[in-house]
C-alpha cells in the first residue's frame, strides 16, 4: 500500500498527480469504494482545473475525468503523488467496467445521515483517514462533542472516528452503523485522538470555560460594588 502513515484525503486533494512521463494529471476530486469484507477505495476520480470543472457542469464539455486506481500510485510526496502509467492510458469514470455499478462514491456517502445502533443521529461524513493497511474510516462531523465544544464556546473541530466496519447498511438517506455515538473514538482537527488525549482536551477546555465564567462574575460584582459607591457618595 502507498500509503506510509495514516492520511487525510483533505491533504492528499492538495497534492498535484503526475503520471509516468511527469506530465500533471489533475486533482483528486472523489474516491471509489468496493464492497469487500470490508468497504475498501479503489480508485481516484480526477478532476482538472477550476475552469475545466466548471465548464463540465455546464456542460460545455464531456465529463471526461480520469480514474486512477491506488495500485497505480507509486509514490507520494509533500507536493505530489505519482503514477506508474502515462496520462493517456488513464481510463475515464464514463467508459464501461471502469467504475462498477455496486460502488460507492465517496461524495454521495457524504450527503448521507449516520445513525445509531440506537437508532438517533450521529452526524455526517465530514472526511476520511486512508491507513497503511488499506483500511478506511470516515471522520464524522455534528457530534455532540463538537456542538458542546461550540457551546462553550470553543472552535476547535471536534468530530467522531467512524471505522468502516462498522457500518451495517447503506441505504438512500442513511448509512446504518453497530455502535453509539459515544461508542466512537475522537478526532480534534481531523487527528485521531485516543481516549486520555481527548479526556486531557475536554477537560482542558472545560476548565478554561469554567475560568472564564469566574472572571466574568468577578468583573460583574467589581462593576456593581463601584457603582454602590458613587451611589453612596452622591
């Protein structure tokens, strides 16, 4: 597998891919997924510049975008992830076998709501974590550590750590999952955070809520205690 450490697909969209002939590709702009034992990525779907993608949309053009499947990638680096076949072998995600019928896109599993073993919401897939054993999990955005972060008051991005195996089913509007939302493991930042990491935080940001309350009380009753004294005064 190419890929040495854990990695976000958020950083490896900002990496230009370049094919054997060190010609620019594109840009990764989805990920292709089969239903194995697990659900396992397949393939990149590129996409080119702003105005290329633009134009497709409209329709201008013919969505031509190539696919490059991950057994193709030889190498990644800071700035660039290279291919082992020239860009116009690259087959594109229109022509026939190149994208099965039963794959799942990663952009349309996004639009989808994660429940529960207990049935209530968990959040949405806000991104996802590539591992050097070929495993996938799916970063899960609008839990209910991230809205207790914001209600306190905090911006930090709290998310949830969702590993493919646990999904059960996937439906039209819903992914289906085997546990809990307080089941799953913590992300801050889109970092895998374990279980003393994210105690130590939380509690962190709770204390400094905490001192901050204290010192607006603090100002409140200075404020009050000096207007009684010009009150008194006058």
């Amino acid at each position: 597998m190419v890929f040495k450490s854990p990695i976000n697909l958020g950083k490896l969209r900002k990496k230009v891919i370049e094919c054997s002939k060190g010609e620019k590709v594109g840009k990764i702009i989805d990920v292709v997924y089969v239903k194995k034992e697990d659900i396992e990525p397949e393939a990149f779907i590129i996409g080119g510049s702003f105005w290329e993608e633009f134009r497709e949309s409209l329709g201008l053009i013919h969505d031509i975008d190539p696919v490059v499947h991950l057994d193709e990638i030889t190498h990644i680096d800071e700035k660039k992830i290279k291919l082992s076949i020239p860009r116009d072998e690259l087959p594109h995600k229109l022509q026939n076998g190149v994208i099965p019928p039963d794959a799942l896109i990663y952009s349309s599993l996004k639009r989808k709501t994660i429940i529960g073993r207990d049935g209530l919401k968990v959040g949405r897939i806000v991104e996802q974590i590539f591992f050097p054993d070929g495993k996938v999990a799916f970063i899960i955005g609008g839990s209910f550590l991230e809205e207790l972060s914001e209600k306190l008051g905090f911006s930090k991005d709290w998310d949830l750590l969702l590993p493919t195996r646990y999904i059960t089913s996937i439906e039209e509007e819903v992914i289906n999952i085997s546990l809990n939302k307080d089941e799953l493991h913590s992300t801050l930042n889109n970092e895998i955070l374990d279980e003393i990491e994210a105690a130590r935080y939380f509690n962190k940001i709770k204390a400094a809520h905490e001192a901050e309350i204290k010192r607006l009380s603090y100002t409140s009753l200075s404020h009050l205690e000096m207007r009684g004294r010009i009150g008194g005064i006058s």
